[in-house]
C-alpha cells in the first residue's frame, strides 16, 4: 500500500539525500522532543485541563498551528496540480482499510508511528 499511495515506483529510490535527510531529521528529531519533560504529559481532557502547565499548552498551540499550515500548504499543491480528489479518494480509501475496522475495538491505540506510517503515504507531493 505504501509503495502505491507513497508513488514509490515513480521514484528512483530512497538512496538519495532530499529522502534519506528528512528520515534523518526526524529520527533526531523524535528523539529530542521524546527527551524533554514538555512530551511526557497525556493527552486527555483531564490533563488538558488540570495537569498540563502553560508551556505544554504553548507547545501544542505551536504544533496544531504548524499542522494546520503544513496541511493547508499540500491541499493547495494538490489543488494546483488538478490531484486533489484522487488524493482525498486516496486518503478516504486508506482510513476504511486501515482505522475504521479496528477503530472500534477497545484495545486498539493509535501508536505515533501508525499515524506516521498513514499520513507518511499521502504527505508527498510528487
């Protein structure tokens, strides 16, 4: 699935240095955000509201924003490039797949590299 959606047969490989420096980067840079205290607080309403000091609440602002901009900028891509309906066919097409048979289980948690791998599939914009 991610050698299809990821167009990986459209490229010549990941032998590269604009592929192999992103991976590179965020392998650092999970490892830094996962070493400061400002990472280990849950994400609930509870913590939300009575556990999480203003500096989390500074840091998941800046993440949303960042998230929502990163978002907007590669639906404009695709909208340039006349991709964006196959792109949200795509995507629509990947969550019935992989999250909605599983997603009602109780035991079923979206690890951040579940999400990586999903989203990693529709982020390029080759």
């Amino acid at each position: 699935c991610y050698f299809i959606v990821g167009r990986w047969w459209k490229r010549k490989g990941v032998d590269r240095w604009n592929v192999f420096a992103p991976m590179v980067l965020g392998l650092i840079l999970f490892s830094a955000v996962g070493a400061a205290d400002i990472a280990h607080y849950s994400i609930s309403l509870f913590a939300i509201k009575c556990l999480w000091p203003p500096a989390v609440v500074v840091a998941a602002a800046v993440l949303c924003i960042a998230v929502i901009v990163i978002v907007c900028l590669h639906v404009r891509a695709a909208w340039r490039d006349g991709l964006l309906l196959g792109r949200c066919i795509e995507i629509a097409a990947t969550a019935l797949v992989f999250v909605l048979p599983v997603f009602r289980d109780p035991s079923f948690h979206l690890h951040h590299w579940y999400w990586t791998w999903l989203i990693g599939m529709h982020a390029n914009q080759d």
